[in-house]
C-alpha cells in the first residue's frame, strides 16, 4: 500500500480555510512521541501521519497497534491556552463523528472520554476510533498533541469495529484524513473562542450511555456504579449515585455499562 500523500491531503482540502502541515511516515514509534518532542518549536497545526507504530500508544498505558490496511493512525501539534484545556478530547471525538458522518457513517456514538463507538441496532457495540491527548508546557505555552487512532477494518479478535462495518463506500485515506482535520480544525476554533462549553450539549446528544446506569472504575480500582447524566463544561463525567445528593464530577476512569439495566433508566 502507498504511503498517504500529503500532496492528496492538502487538495481535498482546498477550499476548507485552515492550513494543516502534514507529514507522512511509512513506520515510527508513536506519532503522538515525535510531536511531543516537537512541542516547543513547532507551529500549530502540524500533522504526523504514520502507516505503521511499533509503539502506538493509548490511555491509561495500553497500547494502539496500527498496520496501513488496519487503520489511520495520525497525530496533530496544537497551541493552546491552558484555560482550554478541559474537554478538548471529548471536543476531538465530536470532530471525528462529524467527519465520518459527512461519509455517511450511521450509529456512531461518543464514549466518555476518548472512544467512538459503532452502536447498530441489532449487534454489539464496538470501538471504532480512540483518541489520545497529550500535553506538554513550556513556561506558559500550552501545547496539546491529539492522537486519532481510527479502526478502517475490524481489528481479529477484538470487541471493536471497523470503518467498513458503518460506511456504505470507503473514502481514500487521503480525503478520510483530509475530512478529520477540517473538522477538527473546525471543533478546535470553537473550543479556542468558547471552550468545550460551546460543544456539550452536541456531544451529549451522540453520547452512547447518557442516562443510563454505568459503573466507573478508575486507576486506583475503586468502582462507582450510578446513572450517567452527561457531561460539564469541563468534560468531566456527572454521575448520579445512589445515596448521594447532587452529580458527582469525575475526571478520569474507565465507564462501562451495567448490563440489562440500561433501559430501566433513562
Ligand atoms: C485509546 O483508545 O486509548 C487511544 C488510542 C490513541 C491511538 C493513537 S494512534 C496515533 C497516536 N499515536 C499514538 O501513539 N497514539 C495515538
């Protein structure tokens, strides 16, 4: 398979208003590793597109396997005001909805945090896409590299899907990736004028377990159980828990369904 063309990128992108600097790489190790290294000098907006990570990276240490039939697997260099901050990976799944939806991509839903899911009707859920935002500052620049790990075909063996699954036709890498930054270049705007406050109640509309009964664990393994009432203006996770007044705020954990009490909720 060809290396993606940034030459291809640049025209469907044409018309859009944003200018991306996008390079493309046959292998490295983590897109999101070499833009972090770039972090200080690099103008916003620069792009690293690789075909294959030897050590692709995910949240919370897992890792993101990508081969150039199996997945897009891109990273994006942003400057960013530190009061910005919050929600911007919940901002970036919207981008990626968005997008794939302009191909005519059907039952897509948002995960808290970072996941988009396929959702059909009839089958079980799976993961299509993940996103991974990093951080790094140097003195009081802010800068975000947001990593886009996107499932084209079914990964073997995993609970998760591919973009053949949801697409009636399968775009060209290029007008894929071209269609994900216009729209991320689009989201980022917004949340640079507003913040992700501007964007909440669109991500909760295409939010996979709004009001419905979840469990919460998070790193240090204690597990939450309550209602999932959306989000805040932050992006954290409000959870309704049984015996305590009010939402409760979360910032950081893994949100799983809690089966077949799902549709007593709501
Ligand atoms: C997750 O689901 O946990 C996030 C996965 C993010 C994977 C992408 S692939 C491109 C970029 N480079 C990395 O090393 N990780 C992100």
């Amino acid at each position: 398979m060809a290396l993606i063309d940034p030459a291809r990128v640049h025209s469907a992108l044409a018309d859009a208003g944003f200018s991306f600097h996008i390079e493309s790489l046959e292998t490295c190790d983590s897109t999101n590793a070499r833009l972090l290294l770039r972090a200080a000098d690099a103008p916003s907006a620069l792009v690293l597109v690789a075909d294959r990570q030897t050590a692709g990276r995910g949240r919370r240490e897992r890792s993101w396997e990508s081969t150039p039939e199996g997945s897009l697997t891109f990273s994006l260099l942003w400057h960013l005001p530190p009061e910005k901050i919050g929600g911007l990976s919940l901002a970036i799944g919207l981008a990626l909805l968005r997008a794939l939806n302009k191909f005519g991509a059907r039952h897509l839903a948002l995960k808290w945090p970072n996941d988009l899911l396929f959702t059909p009707p009839e089958a079980e859920p799976g993961k299509l896409a993940g996103i991974l935002v990093e951080l790094a500052t140097s003195g009081k620049k802010m800068t975000v590299v947001i990593g886009i790990g996107l499932n084209l075909h079914r990964p073997t063996g995993m609970a998760a899907a591919g973009l053949t699954d949801c697409l009636p036709a399968m775009p060209s890498r290029e007008d894929l990736l071209a269609e994900i930054l216009l729209q991320t270049g689009r989201v980022l705007a917004v949340v640079e004028d507003y913040g992700f406050a501007a964007l909440r109640h669109e991500w909760q509309t295409h939010h996979a377990y709004q009001n419905c009964a979840v469990s919460l664990q998070d790193a240090g393994c204690i597990e939450v159980e309550g209602v999932c009432r959306g989000v805040d203006a932050d992006g954290a996770l409000l959870l309704e828990i049984p015996g305590k007044a009010g939402l409760t705020r979360f910032f950081a954990g893994d949100l799983s369904l809690r089966p077949k009490l799902e549709e007593n909720i709501r």
